[in-house]
C-alpha cells in the first residue's frame, strides 16, 4: 500500500515524512487514540472526487474523542474543510482513504487521559476494495468475542480497541476465509472484524441494534434509509442468533472500507443460492452510484473536493 503524500499535522499540512511522534507517545503505548474512516470516490466523467457523508463521519469522530476525555479544537465543518484542503493539496484523482486521528500526545510512561494533550492528524492515501472477494465473501464465527460497551466502548472508534478487530481477521484469514463475523458475550452477531453485517429473511432486512456492541456505521445507516425509502423493504433492528445466518436468504456487510460486501458462504454453508442475493446487488449498485455524485437525490450526502 502506498504511503500518503501529505498529513495534516501540528495544525498544518506538511509532507507525510515530516508527521512524526515519539517512541514514546501515550497513545502508541496505551491505545489512547480515535480515528475515522471516509472515503473519497473519484467520478472519471465530472472529473471531481467526492467525500461521502463527511459531516456524519466527523460527528461520530467527535464523539469518539469525547468518550477518550478528548477536547479538540475543530468542530465538524473545521475538520471538513481541513480535509478538503488536505485532498486538494494530495490531488489524488482516484478512489482514496481517509483517516483521521486524535491522539493523547505526550510522551512518558503512565496510564491515564486527563492532563494529557490531544493532537490531532489526518491523512488520505490511495484506496480499492478492502474484501478481495467482496461479491461472494467466505467467512468464519471467530472464536474470539466482540469487546463489551462496558470494557472499550464499541461504537467509539478507539485505537486500542482494534487490537480484538486484528486477532479476529488474523486467525480467519490465516484459516483460509475472506472475513468473520464475530459474536457479542451474550451470543449474538455482533459484527464482522471491521464492518456491520445484514441478512435477509423471507424479503426482510435484518440487522443487530447499536446495543449489541456494534460500532454505530455511517455506511449501515445509509444501507438502511436506501432499503427503507427507495426499496421499499421492511428493516428490522434485533439481535441475530448464530444458527439464523445459515438459513437466511442473503447476507453482506457494510463498512466505509468494506463498502457493501456480499457473503455468500458461512463455514462452508452456502448463503440462500451461494450467490449474491437480488436485495444486496441493488442495495450495492445504488450505494457505488450515490458515492460517484450519479444520484442528484443524494447529493447532500457529498462534499465535493
């Protein structure tokens, strides 16, 4: 993967050689960071990148920092603008990544975040798809359990927290599977390693409530207002029993890096007719043509570059 070309970084934007922390930064040592994750879609005929839904991101990013006794600085058009400047200035014209960071920034040994200066970075690099395999993903339950609201808050974005996220998709991909749906410690479906997950059963689109230790996903609550208010289906927020995703009709997950990614096997069990599934190949058209800026009536989702 390519490095970036630029970060913004000690409140400007400088080349991504320059952005450097000590060995000795809180967060590096504790997890005592948050990010996000945007995405910015190149559309070739207008020749114009776009952000998708850039002040949701931030918000959720906002409040992640809040959670971490974080106060920055920026409110969320700030660090829009800051983002867009960023991209300007990169001038990528293609698909990328965009990840910012606010991080505990002082450097010493200690376990605590009041007292402790935030900064905060941002960065974007080139970007395809994250599943190889995202029309007919093979997944795995994982043997590890999702991390509780009440041991790492879930819905935030907290660096530490992704230390459960790698050990999942480590051990299914090393396993031979594209992806894993995790289980919460009551034994529902939880989500995948990085993204939320739906299935469909007899025309209805189920998925796991923000109380079941999911993080609360832009792209998720896109999929569900385009099922809702363009297809017409019924969406159901409960809980997901493990034995359900074996019988139901359709399965894909949902994440900015995943966007909408088929299942179409679940430990060797093929998912409805082993392909992808009627709902998700329209959810997943939709979704690739409302983030280029080709449907006028999601525009308001954008931020033009």
């Amino acid at each position: 993967m390519a490095l970036p070309k630029n970060a913004y970084f000690r409140g400007k934007i400088v080349p991504y050689s320059e952005a450097k922390v000590g060995v000795a930064t809180n967060a590096l040592h504790y997890g005592t960071a948050v990010f996000g994750g945007l995405r910015g879609y190149w559309n070739e005929n207008k020749a114009k990148l776009f952000i998708f839904r850039p002040f949701d991101h931030y918000q959720r990013f906002l409040r992640s920092s809040r959670m971490m006794c974080m106060n920055l600085e920026q409110d969320e058009e700030n660090l829009i603008q800051l983002t867009i400047d960023l991209l300007r200035v990169d001038g990528y014209q293609e698909d990328v990544y965009i990840r910012p960071l606010a991080y505990k920034a002082e450097e010493g040994v200690g376990v605590r975040l009041q007292g402790v200066p935030d900064e905060l970075t941002i960065f974007s690099i080139p970007f395809g798809r994250y599943v190889s395999n995202d029309t007919g993903a093979h997944v795995t339950f994982s043997s590890w359990r999702r991390i509780d609201d009440n041991t790492i808050p879930a819905r935030g974005k907290v660096s530490g927290a992704y230390a459960n996220s790698a050990l999942i998709k480590t051990d299914a991909v090393r396993a031979g599977f594209d992806e894993a749906l995790v289980l919460d410690q009551s034994g529902h479906v939880s989500e995948g390693s990085a993204m939320n997950v739906f299935m469909v059963r007899e025309d209805v689109l189920i998925t796991p409530p923000v109380t079941d230790n999911i993080l609360e996903g832009i792209t998720r609550k896109s999929i569900i207002e385009l099922a809702r208010n363009e297809l017409g289906i019924e969406v159901v927020e409960r809980s997901i029993d493990r034995t359900e995703v074996f019988i139901c009709d359709e399965f894909f997950m949902t994440g900015t890096a995943a966007q909408v990614t088929a299942v179409t096997k679940v430990d060797h069990r093929e998912i409805g007719a082993g392909e992808m599934g009627p709902i998700t190949g329209k959810l997943r058209q939709m979704f690739d043509e409302i983030v280029r800026g080709k449907y006028p009536k999601y525009e308001k989702w954008l931020a033009e570059v």
